[in-house]
C-alpha cells in the first residue's frame, strides 16, 4: 500500500490495513509500518473500530506475528494514553504477565520487599483477572496482605518512596487499556495487548525486569524497547519465568540482559534512524548453583493469592525456611542485581539473606501494610 506520509499512514482505517496489509493470513500478510501501527492502535483505544473488525485485526496480527517496529508504534499510542508517576526513587520496573499464574506461588512481592530492604526500589503493576488465564497477579497477593491496590498513579509513587515497593493498579494508569477488557475476554486468546500492558512502565522507571517463554520472544521485545522514543528503560533484564510470571524457575532459567548504548544504531533496518541497539547477553542461572535444592513441584500451592500472602509473610518475618525462601532470595537478588544494588546475582543473594535475618525486610512488609492513599477514591 503506498501513502504519502507519516499522517497519511497514521490515518489509514483498520478495514484498509485488514483489506490491503496485515489480513491475507500467516504466510502472506505485510508488516504495517511504524505510524500505521501507530494510527490503528490509537484508534482501538479511542474504542473507534466495530467489534468484529477489531477482533479480525487482533487475529491477523497474531496469526502474522508483530515486529519489533508495529510493538513499539503500539507502545507508542499507549504510552500517550498512560498517567505516568515519577517517584524520586528510580525504581526495578517488574511488568509481570497481567494474566498471572494459577499454579504456584507469587513470589514478587516478598522478593520486592527484600529488594527494597536492601536499598533497590521496586514497582510492580497488574490488572484484575486479566484474559486469558484470568489468574493471580501482583494485585490480588497484595489484597491478601491488606495492602490498599485501587491506587492513584500519585499515591503509588508515593508509596514506592515510602516503602520502597510501590503497586500501579491498570485502571487508574491506564484507563483506555482497561476499558479493552471485554473485547479481549470475547477474543479466547492472547493479543499483542498483553505484551504491551506489561511494558507501559507507570513510575518511568531506568530498568525493566520481565519474563519470558522462548528466547527469541526476549529479544523481540527488547528490540521494541530499544525502538520506543518515548521508553525510558536504559537497562532490560528477562528471563523464563515459571508460569510465564516474574519468578525464576528453579533448575535451569535462560536470562537476557540489554543495556542502552546510544552510540551503537540497529544494523540493516532502513528506518531505524536515532534507534539505539546496545549490548545483549544471554546467560544461565542454575539454582542448584546457589545451594538451592528446588524443583517446581516444591512452589507449587493450592490457593495463589492466599498462599503466596501467608508464604510471603512468614519469610520475611523469619518463620519460614525451605524452598520458598530460597525462591524467594533468589528473586529478590535478581531485583537487586538488576537495579545495580550488587554487582553479581550471588552478591545480591547475600544482601537478601542479610536483610532477611537482620529484620529489614519485615519492617518494609510493616511499612506496606501501614500505607495510607491520599489520593484514591
């Protein structure tokens, strides 16, 4: 399809990219360019497309897979639609999948709190029952605990500076994405929305700690970071989760670390002007490594939200040992590490054991749960 320019393109409706770019199916459809990328999303959050029409464009987007360049034009828009709240602490941005996990234990929470004992900030942000798993994420843990979530963006920051973890709760950040919630229920599968929710970033944090299933996906992803003018992560650090969630699996976990290097331009892209590439590495950690004898049955429970509560709360209060609390000093030491508080993941792993036993990371969870808003409704 030929346009004139950046406006023309954004301008194109979602029946013409269907029609003449991204519907003819897997094998045949076109990659749409950045700002028609750009124009269909904003579009679809300005709720303009007819249901059936945007439950096509979804599929063929899934069937084609997105690029780099059509995830960071759909950033793009969602950014421009996001309440972002700086803290004054730059905190570790924890964008696990909204969807959450339905198997084992939520261990961000506890592993946020250690890593705010040890002197890194943490921010995590979820929905409520998000499609299509519809599981437990950060937000229904943090309920258990009694820890207020129906958050403004500007008490969240605040508690991050308070407390050292803070909680951004999508429907006060990010409104137009949640008001999407019954297209994707209806659409029984995955969209590109998932990924983006996890990557909108509400307390503008410089580091991003993610998870993945598939190498390839990671670097998908850090590819559109890397594209994004308006991201402001200058550091990504991913790995494969258990159950696709935050948390390092016990065994074997494949890592992938990216840092910004604004002199080093993406290779081979003709429009990839101004875009910074930066270094990535993949690595391996290994938990029998660290003294850990853990296998995924060990985290698994019956209640994720309320197991993952009373879990969380007995390590830190030094009434719980075992496979949890490892699992949990291990990801808290992750945190640690990617936010710079150590320079080695086993560096990390002994500040969380420090600020485990010495009691700093009880009072952090007190902290939490003495919390006020003052500006929620």
């Amino acid at each position: 399809m030929t346009t004139l320019d950046s406006d023309s393109e954004r301008d194109v409706s979602l029946e013409q990219l269907m029609t003449e770019v991204v519907g003819s199916g897997p094998k045949s459809a076109e990659d749409m360019t950045g700002p028609q990328a750009q124009g269909a999303m904003e579009r679809i959050l300005d709720s303009e497309p007819d249901p059936t029409t945007l439950g096509a464009f979804w599929l063929a987007n899934r069937w084609k897979r997105n690029t780099p360049e059509e995830l960071a034009a759909f950033l793009e828009a969602t950014r421009g639609r996001t309440t972002v709240a700086t803290p004054e602490a730059d905190p570790v941005d924890c964008g696990a999948n909204y969807d959450g996990k339905r198997d084992s234990a939520l261990l961000g929470v506890g592993a946020g709190l250690v890593s705010a004992a040890a002197g890194v900030p943490v921010t995590t942000h979820s929905g409520d029952r998000v499609p299509t798993h519809h599981a437990a994420a950060y937000k229904h843990v943090l309920d258990e605990l009694g820890v207020p979530t129906d958050l403004e963006p500007v008490d969240s920051a605040r508690m991050v500076d308070e407390v050292g973890f803070g909680f951004y709760y999508q429907p006060r950040f990010a409104p137009a994405i949640d008001a999407l919630l019954d297209r994707r229920e209806r659409m029984g599968v995955r969209t590109y929305i998932n990924t983006i929710e996890t990557l909108l970033n509400p307390a503008g944090a410089s580091v991003h700690l993610g998870s993945f299933y598939h190498l390839t996906f990671a670097e998908r992803v850090i590819d559109t970071l890397a594209r994004s003018e308006n991201s402001e992560f200058e550091r990504v650090c991913m790995f494969q989760g258990l159950e696709g969630y935050d948390d390092i699996r016990p065994g074997y976990t494949k890592v992938a670390e990216w840092r910004a290097d604004p002199d080093d331009p993406i290779e081979g892209d003709e429009d990839a002007e101004g875009v910074t590439a930066g270094s990535l590495t993949d690595y391996e950690i290994e938990t029998a490594a660290y003294g850990m004898d853990i296998e995924e049955d060990d985290l698994a429970v019956e209640s994720v939200e309320s197991d993952s509560a009373g879990i969380t709360e007995a390590i830190l209060r030094g009434e719980r040992e075992g496979a949890f609390a490892d699992a949990i000093a291990l990801n808290a030491a992750f945190r640690i590490y990617a936010g710079g508080g150590a320079e080695t993941i086993e560096g990390g792993l002994d500040r969380a054991r420090e600020v485990i036993g010495n009691g700093e990371a009880a009072a952090r969870l007190d902290s939490l749960a003495e919390f006020t808003p003052e500006e929620s409704a």
